[in-house]
C-alpha cells in the first residue's frame, strides 16, 4: 500500500536536475514536442514523491519565456525566440 503524502523536495533545490527541468521548459518555446516528451517521460515513475515538484520547475521555465516574449512583444523590441505567426500557428482560434 502506497502512503498518501509523502514530502517531496522544495523547488529548485536539486542542483542540476533542477537546472535542466527549468532549461527544457524554456527551450521548449521553440521546440514545442519537448512539452509531451518531457510530461511523459516524468509519469513514467508515477509514484516518484518529486514528480509534481519536476513538472512544476519545468512549466516555471515555459511560462517564464512565454512572458519575455510576451513583454518584448508589447513593447515592440525585436528578438529572435518567436513571433506573432508562431503563435498563430499554434493557437488559430485565439489569433
């Protein structure tokens, strides 16, 4: 029988583990198939107690990126991570 909780780790605090799950979720901007490579891969061991803490820091990374751009959009800086037509690609129905 499995326990309910368990403690799992705080964020951030895996040293390069960490690293690497906020680094994905930002390359993940460009490369979007790393989102279900990266949520796959993580369920595989579904019971690992650090398994929401892993997802957490990766989507940190992804949303934290997505908000750069969203801020150098506005402010209409150019930059190279992606543009307006990426976002209508992805998302026809909202743009």
């Amino acid at each position: 029988m499995y326990k309910l909780y368990m403690k799992s780790r705080e964020l951030f605090t895996d040293g390069w583990n960490s690293f690497w799950h906020v680094l994905l979720g930002i390359f993940s901007i460009r490369f979007l198939a790393i989102v279900p490579i990266f949520v796959i891969y993580q369920l595989i061991d579904f019971y690992d107690k650090n398994l929401f803490v892993d997802i957490a820091e990766f989507f940190i990374g992804f949303f934290s990126i997505n908000f750069v751009v969203f801020i150098l959009n506005s402010c209409k800086i150019k930059h190279y991570l992606i543009d307006e037509s990426f976002y209508k690609s992805v998302f026809p129905k909202y743009f």
